[in-house]
C-alpha cells in the first residue's frame, strides 16, 4: 500500500483519485449491442449469450424445476443463514414505510403526498466466481414490501446454462416473479427494450462489471431510471490507537478481495498503528483465496497520516466513501460530522462484512465519490412519491388572485383564465 504522511489539502484530489477506467471504448460496445437487441430481440441475445457465456440457450426462463432443484442442493446451514439476513433486512427496510402526508395549506386548500410502488423493477445479479447472492436479498426484499408488481431478474448462465443455486433459492424466497439466464449488456439491453423472452422494467438495480455499468447509464437514455451510478467498490477506515490492528487489515482486504480495480484506504492519527496494519495486511492476505486480486487492489489503495481528526474528517467528506469505518476514540465526533458516506459502521466490531450480509442494511451503495449526492438504495427507491391536491370554492377564493398575477407575469393567459372564471363562478354564487 502507498504511505503518505500528512498530505496538504491541495493534493488531495490527487491522491485520493479512483482507479477507474477509460469508457470510450466500452460505450461503443455497449451501443452496438443495445442497437442490435432493440432491432433483434431474442436473436441478439442469444448471440451475445453465446460469445460471452459460451452458450446457446433455447428457453431463458428459469424453470420451477430448476428452482425446486436449486433449493433441495442448498445446505440448511446456509438456508439458515440467508434466512436469517433476509429477516434482518427486511425489518430495517419495513421500518422505512412512512404514511400520507397531508396538510391544509391554506383554508380550503388541501395537498398530500402518497407513495407508491415502481411495477415493474429489473434486477441485475453478477454470477462468476463471487455469485452475489446476497444482493438478491438487498434488492428484491425491498421491492417486495414496496409492492412492486413485477420482479424480474437477470443472472448470466454457466457453461452448464445453469444459474448459481444460491441465487435462485434467494430469488424464490424472496418473491421475485421471473428469472432469467440472460447476463452482461444483453441483459440491461433486453431489460431496457423488452424482447420476446425478457420484460421490459421501469427501473434497473444491481452490480456489475463496467460494461453492464455503462450499459445501465445508456439504459437512462431510453427512459428506464437506474438505482445509481456504480464503479469498483470502495472502502475507507478511519483508526486511532483505540483500534484493533487485525481487524483493520481484515476489513481492508475484505473489500480489496472484490476486484482488481478496488480501492481501500486507512486515515489515522497514530503512525504506530499504520504500520501494524500493513504488517497484518501482508500476513492475512497470503491466506485469501482471491489473494491475486487482492493485491492488485491494494496497489490502488493508501494508508494516509494526519495530525488531528478534524483534518481526517475533512478529508473524508472530500473522498466521500461507499463504505466508511470508524475505529477511534470519538466515533461521537465522526458520525456527528460525516456528510458524504454511502454506509457507515461504528466500532471495533462492526465489520463492513455485517453491512453486506445480514445485519439489516442494504449493500447497494453509491461509489466513485458519488456518495456526494447518491443516497444508497432503500425502500423508497422501489416507490414514486406522488402529490394530490384538492381545492374548496373558499380555497380558490384565497389563492385565485395571486395565481392570477404570476400566471399574468409569466405571459401564461390560459394559465390565468382558468382561474379567473373559477373566481368569476364563485361571485355568481355568492349573488345567486
């Protein structure tokens, strides 16, 4: 990792830069396949099915056999276990429900707010060597309290045409309603346009690669809202003396072990303690399974000296992390003055790994420094807000006439006209 001693904030744009990739080249991609699966349908899909998963599918569609078989291969410890996080998460998410808004701005003037669900929701799952299974749970949980209509999901097949069997005993305890083995752009693609085999959805959630990153971005243009711009995930640990060395390390590496273009960062107050870090890094990465991966990651990645917390909250809210850990003394002083993080975990023993499995909140999260803006995904991210009105002849009668004088000042007559004979019809009541 890269040790830098108490940078001067001038360069910490510099220092702090993702390891992110140039897109062109993907973008010319990704636009060729979505012309061809908007114009082709199926017969693209099962073309770029066949280049990029090196099979030829004759039917999509996950079978209830499939499913039935799916389930009966899972252990009962791991049955146990993605029970237990789906409980987890769908409690805090259930907690996000809130009721009508309603309030009487003026006399005879009523408005509210209600919610509801987005009907059709596409999710996107990566399968590979790390099949996430557990963003099943963070993504259609969610959509399921919302009420979303319809759940479809997309999973690339194996060489087999088999989906992972976590995924689809997930998926079907979670009540998504269609799974498909379609994967990478094609999938966003045939989720975007709808083809004979894939629905087409309203909004698309979920990780992936950069090409089905970029493929989501090109979905907006077509009108399908996405859950969020995504990069390589991220994590950054703030520790004092009051931390515990190994477990730093091991949450660093947890998020390094994601990928090659990954970055994690440690700010600390103590040098001694930077150093013990980085000598734990050394010692447990050698014991990963994804050790290769992991140390291409923690070449992206820094351990950052500064004199006091003041400075390092400063610089974190400049970095604004996907996941951000406080290991320090004032953990007080850090939640209270964090403005820019996806999610946040407080303490010695509140991994970044409880945040992405079972302790309740949800591991979609904005990175890339889009936390600066981003909320991470949530019940509400599976609803639209939608506003109502309702107007009394009397609340006519005390808003007409300043509608009037905008509507007239913005040149807008009709405006104006409709309602000024509202007012008109009002006067003749009164006489009548």
């Amino acid at each position: 990792m890269n040790k830098i001693d108490n940078p001067k904030q001038d360069t910490w744009s510099e220092i702090l830069k993702r390891p992110t990739k140039t897109i062109d080249d993907i973008e010319v991609t990704v636009k060729e396949i979505f012309k061809e699966v908007q114009k082709k349908g199926d017969e693209a899909v099962a073309k770029y099915t066949s280049i990029f998963d090196g099979i030829t599918l004759d039917d999509y569609e996950v079978t209830s056999e499939e499913i039935h078989e799916a389930v009966n291969s899972i252990s009962s410890e791991l049955k146990e276990a993605i029970q237990l996080a789906k409980n987890n998460i769908y409690k805090f998410h259930a907690a996000q429900k809130t009721d009508r808004v309603e309030i009487e701005t003026i006399e005879g003037v009523n408005c509210w707010q209600e919610k509801r669900p987005i009907q059709k929701i596409g999710l996107y799952i990566p399968g590979g060597t790390a099949p996430l299974f557990s963003t099943v749970l963070m993504l259609a949980v969610p959509a399921e309290i919302a009420g979303c209509k319809e759940i479809v999901l997309c999973s690339p097949p194996d060489k087999k045409g088999k989906i992972n069997p976590a995924i689809l005993y997930a998926a079907n305890l979670c009540g998504v309603t269609k799974i498909l083995k379609v994967g990478g752009i094609q999938a966003i693609a045939g989720m975007t346009f709808g083809t004979k085999s894939i629905p087409q959805v309203y909004k698309i959630f979920g990780p992936g690669n950069q090409f089905v990153t970029v493929a989501k971005q090109l979905a907006t243009q077509f009108g399908v809202a996405i859950d969020m711009p995504a990069g390589p995930s991220e994590l950054l640990i703030v520790a004092d003396n009051t931390a515990v060395p190994a477990f730093v390390a091991s949450d660093l590496l947890s998020q390094a072990e994601h990928g090659t273009d990954s970055q994690v960062i440690l700010v600390s107050t103590s040098k001694k303690l930077i150093d013990e870090v980085e000598k734990e890094i050394q010692i447990q990465i050698e014991e990963l399974p994804r050790k290769e991966i992991a140390k291409k990651a923690i070449e992206n990645s820094k351990l950052i000296f500064v004199e006091n917390d003041q400075i390092a909250l400063d610089l974190i809210n400049d970095y604004g992390p996907e996941h951000f850990i406080i290991n320090s003394e004032f953990d007080d002083f850090y939640c209270n003055g964090i403005v820019n993080a996806g999610s946040i975990f407080i303490g010695n023993y509140t991994p970044e790994s409880a945040g992405d499995y079972a302790s309740g909140t949800n591991h979609t999260l904005p990175t890339n420094g889009y936390a600066k803006n981003y909320s991470g995904v949530n019940l509400d991210s599976f609803m639209k807000s939608m506003t109502f009105q309702k107007i009394t002849q009397k609340g006519i009668q005390n808003i007409g006439k300043a509608i009037e004088l905008m509507a007239e000042a913005e040149g807008l007559q009709a405006h104006k006209n409709a309602v000024t004979l509202r007012l008109q019809s009002c006067e003749v009541s009164k006489t009548s």
